[in-house]
C-alpha cells in the first residue's frame, strides 16, 4: 500500500481500488454512449430529408432511445460510485486528523490556533476531497471525450476538424486563469465572512460586557464595516463568475461562425450531408466541456494539493512524547523525583532546577510556591504531558520513560486549575471515562465533594445538562465537579493542581478531610496554609529550584515562602472572622 502522506491519491485509489475502477468503467460508457447519439440524429436527419421509409427513420430514433437509456443507467451509476469514494475519503481523512490530535501534546496546540486546526478538519478535507473526486472525475472525463470525440469528428472531415478546433486549445488555460481568479477572491470572500461571523459571535458572547460599557453603537459601527466588506468581496467573486459563461459561449460561437464558413459550401454543393454538417456541429459544442474541464479539474487538483500538504503538516507531526514503554507495573509503591531541571521547549532559562523529593504509597505532599516557579510544569512532567530527561522520574524505582504510557496516565488523576468540562449531564462529566455509569458510585463521588445536594438542585439533578445551553456552574462547582471526576477514577495517585482555589476555605477544609480517608497518595498543590499543613511533607519551589522539603514544622520554619504565606493568611482572616466565599 503507498504511503498516504507522500502519495494521498495513489493510497486512496488503492484503498477503493474496485470502487475506483467501477467508477471509471461506468463513465468511460457513458460518455462513449453520449457521443454517439449526434452522429445518429444526423442519419435520422438524412433519413427525413431523403424521404426514406417511415420504418428506417423508427430504427434510428430507436438506437438514439436505447443509447440514451443506457446513458442515464450509467451516469446514475458513476454517479453514486464516486460519490462514495470521495465521501469515504474524507471520512478516513477527518478520522485520521481527529485521532491524530488526541495524540498531540501542548507544543502542538501552542503553535496553531483553534481556528487553524478547525480549518484542517473541515476546509481542508473537503478540499482535498473536491481534488480527489470531482477533480480526478474531471479531468478523466476530459480525456475520455477528447478520445471519443475527435476520431468522430475527423471520420467526419479532416479539414473541418482542424479548422473548427483551432481555438479550442486556448480553453482549459483561459478556464484556469479564471479559476485561479475565482479561489483568490474566494478566498478573500471567505475571510471576510470568518471576521464577519467572529465578530457576531463576540457581540452574542459579550453582550453583557458590551452594555456595560455602553459599546453598542461602537460594536455596531464595526459589525456594520465588517459586513460591508464581505458584501464587496462576495461582488468581487461574481465578477469573475460571471464572466466564466461568456468565455466558454464565446469560444462555441467562434467554432460554429468558422464551421458556416467552411461548411455551408460543402452542403449547399452537396459533397454532405445536412446530417453530417448538424452532427459536426453538435460535436464542435460538445468539445467545449472537456476542454474546460481540463482547466476546472487541474484548479480543483492544485487547491487539493495545497490543503493536503498542510494537513500532511500537520499529520507529520510526531507527539510529544513516544508511548514506547513496554513496562507495565503491578502496585503502586513510590514516586521519586531525582536530580530534575527541565527548559520549556524555546525557551533558554530553566523553569525547573535539581528538584529532588520522594513520596511513598499512601503519602501525600502539600506543594507550594509563588505564581510561575514551576508547580505546574513539575507535575506536567511527572504525567508525561512534556518529556522530562531520561532516569529523573521514577515509580517504583523504574524510570517513567520505560512505563507505558496510557498506564502511567491512569494510574494518575490530575485535576488540573482550569479543568474543561464537556456539554454533557452532570453524570457524564464525573463518569468521564468510565464504562459504566453507575449512579450510586457517581453520586458517592459527589457527596465527597460535597456537590450532591446542590447538583439535585438542578433543574434535571444529575441528568442536567451544563453549558452554555444548560446549567452553568460556579468557579467553586467546577472545581469540585472536576475533583469528583478525578476521585471516581480510584487512581493510586491523585493531584491537585491549585484546583480547590475558588472553593471557600471551610468547603476545602471539609472537602480534605472527607478526603483524608479516601486519597490515596496525594500531591496537593495550593497557597492555602491549612490545606498545605494537612500534608505529610511540604515542598516550596522558588523560581523553579526547591526552596524547602520535609515535615510541616520544618519547613514552617526554613521557608521565607511559607512564611509569607502564613502572614497573610492571618492578617486576611484578622479581617474576616468568617472565611470569605470567593466562589
Ligand atoms: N508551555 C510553556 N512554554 C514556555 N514557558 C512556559 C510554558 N508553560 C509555563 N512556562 C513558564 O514556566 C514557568 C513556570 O510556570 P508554571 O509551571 O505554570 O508555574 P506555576 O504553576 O507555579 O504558576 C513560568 O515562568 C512560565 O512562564
Ligand atoms: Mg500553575
């Protein structure tokens, strides 16, 4: 099989290779039966003209009859085979890109936009397809006619041919310049149309910002510009448009004038046929359309190529980090960090510098530093998410570079700050990637994220959608929801990433003693002093280097980071008696 990334028409013809060739099959037929039929009307012209019997001119009308139906039974059937060869071509493609980004990690997202990677799925693909089907059809189509068609038309008169035809070899480059024309401004169109769409979509998004700043009348101004410049540019693409119809009329009329001039004589002095000279012209019309579509199916090919190579861009991309570990490991006993510095990609000072600590089965250690030294990178790296060098990590005293990777992940819940949670129930948010849904264990969760009272509030309780078209949840509830989804997993190891930061203090408080029994090993990164306490051992990054490791009073008493932190968490709570909700 040719490698789809080098070679995408020749895999995917391979790939359908019978629905290929049945396609082709069908359309050669069909277009050898359609250009018969002139060269029959004109002997049924000859007949009524010659005043033949009634039954000679019936015979002819029957062949043209036949011919015709075995046409349409044909082109119906072209019809469909391509249809379905193009269409499973861009299933596979989407399907292709679609796992292709599940796979990718953050240096891949980082560098494309969503817009851009959307544009892949959805322009690019069809693009291709276009190429790969209409464009192919075309252009075999072409040629099929042009090999039919001109062996008639000389059967018919060497001299008339040469001089009918003489132009028709302009055709498919003027049809291709046009065509280019028209993808450019096409283009430009649909440009205009994504600003259009996007800035409607801002206004929809934040109409209560925008009224809060009383912007109406300036977003309005904008929109209106916006629209104004998509009416030109769609103007612009039916100006080309529209001259694509006279080009080819044109180029008939050109051939029909010369074929009077050359013909008439010839019929009038009776060395043809009028059935000849109509036959003739009807070919000389038929000629137009494969030599146009040359041009059509090479424009819809160059466009094709262009959106392949920058899906095989894309597709060429290899992840992150390779999921070569064969290693599979039993129980969960130690996680051990040893002699760790990392440099984000592109970046030439390291976020993480000898980071060093060990936690056993059953431990939990509370992490803690000020925003951007490093907390969130170090746990990146102990999920794999970004490679960290080789014999840094280890579980169990292996390497997490020798552990499969889809182990190591689910032998890890992360619940990260800002967890995304899908437009789905409530239910199938927590259960996320369990195979069953069981509501007794999916409310159990809940209730030790102490979310099962409010979430049977909801208009649906568990079954209520969230989203934009459903409930939408508070900062806190998100971050709850998402720790539940994370328990439900029963990981060995569960983390913590600042994710209870928007739940109130005495809500943490609770949530983590609820926890206590029921985490397993823990890391439990946060700023809040109590829940940092609650930890066997703490550890405080400070510009990406450990600033503290140990016991809580140790660190309590060698950390200028945690003694900053313990400041203010007691001026704030001097302040209020009462914890403050900030939810
Ligand atoms: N993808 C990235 N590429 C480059 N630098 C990054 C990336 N992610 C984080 N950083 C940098 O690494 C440092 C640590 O970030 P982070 O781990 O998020 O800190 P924390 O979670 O402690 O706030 C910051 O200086 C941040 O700018
Ligand atoms: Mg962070």
């Amino acid at each position: 099989m040719p490698d789809i990334l080098s070679h995408p028409y020749r895999f995917y013809i391979w790939k359908h290779k019978a629905l290929f060739a049945l396609g082709v099959v069908a359309l050669f037929i069909t277009n050898l039966f359609d250009s018969f039929i002139p060269l029959f009307i004109g002997q049924a012209l000859d007949r009524i003209v010659d005043s033949s019997a009634l039954t000679d001119v019936a015979w002819t009308l029957g062949v043209i009859v036949a011919l015709t139906l075995g046409l349409s039974l044909f082109r119906y059937l072209w019809r469909i085979l391509w249809g379905r060869f193009h269409v499973a071509v861009a299933d596979d493609l989407r399907n292709r890109l679609y796992s292709h980004y599940t796979l990718m990690g953050p240096s891949f997202y980082q560098r494309r936009s969503i817009g851009e990677l959307m544009s892949l799925i959805n322009n690019d693909v069809n693009s291709f397809r276009m190429a790969i089907g209409p464009g192919i059809l075309i252009l075999l189509d072409a040629v099929f006619l042009i090999l039919i068609i001109t062996p008639i038309m000389l059967s018919l008169s060497v001299p008339w041919t040469l001089k009918t035809l003489i132009l028709m070899p302009l055709v498919p480059f003027v049809v291709k310049r046009v065509m280019d024309l028209i993808h450019i401004r096409y283009r430009k169109q649909q440009d205009q149309f994504a600003e259009l769409s996007g800035s409607a979509q801002e206004i929809v998004s934040g109409v209560k910002t925008i009224k809060a700043y009383a912007q109406e009348d300036n977003q309005t101004r904008l929109f209106n510009s916006f629209n104004r410049r998509y009416e030109l540019a769609c103007n612009q693409v039916a100006k080309v448009d529209a001259s694509f119809a006279p080009v080819l009329e044109l180029s008939v009329t050109v051939g029909s004038v010369i074929l009077l001039f050359v013909g008439a004589p010839a019929v009038i002095a009776g060395d043809v046929s009028v059935g000849q000279f109509f036959a003739f012209y009807q070919y000389i019309q038929r000629m137009v359309w494969p030599m146009s579509a040359l041009g059509i199916g090479f424009n819809y090919i160059q466009e094709g190529n262009a959106s392949f190579s920058r899906m095989a861009e894309a597709l060429h991309t290899a992840p992150d980090v390779e999921d070569r570990g064969p290693l599979q490991i039993e129980q969960f006993q130690s996680l051990e960090v040893k002699d760790l510095s990392f440099t984000h990609p592109g970046k030439t000072e390291p976020t993480l510098k000898n980071i060093s600590f060990r936690v056993e089965a059953g431990q939990s250690l509370g992490i803690t530093g000020m925003t951007g030294s490093g907390k969130s990178t170090l746990i990146d790296l102990l999920t794999r998410v970004y490679a960290a060098p080789p014999k840094t990590i280890f579980i169990n005293g292996h390497p997490i570079e020798e552990l499969n990777l889809s182990q190591l992940r689910n032998m890890i819940s992360v619940v990260p700050q800002d967890a995304f949670l899908f437009s789905s129930t409530v239910t199938e948010n927590i259960a996320l990637g369990m195979e069953t849904h069981d509501p007794i264990v999916v409310e159990q969760a809940a209730q030790a994220v102490n979310m099962d009272r409010e979430i049977k509030d909801f208009p649906q309780g568990y079954l209520s959608v969230l989203g934009e078209k459903g409930v939408n949840l508070s900062g806190g509830q998100r971050q709850r929801l998402t720790l539940a989804r994370a328990l439900l997993r029963k990981t060995p190891i569960v983390i913590l990433d600042d994710s209870l930061s928007a739940v109130d203090a005495k809500t943490e408080k609770r949530i983590l003693e609820m926890l206590r029994e029921e985490l397993p090993t823990s890391l439990i990164v946060s700023h809040r002093l109590a829940s940092l306490l609650w930890a066997d051992q703490i550890l405080v990054l400070h510009q990406g280097s450990v600033e503290a490791l140990g016991p809580r009073e140790q660190v309590l008493k060698h950390s200028p980071t945690l003694q900053k932190i313990a400041a203010l968490q007691s001026h704030r709570e001097a302040l209020s008696a009462e914890d403050s909700p900030h939810v």
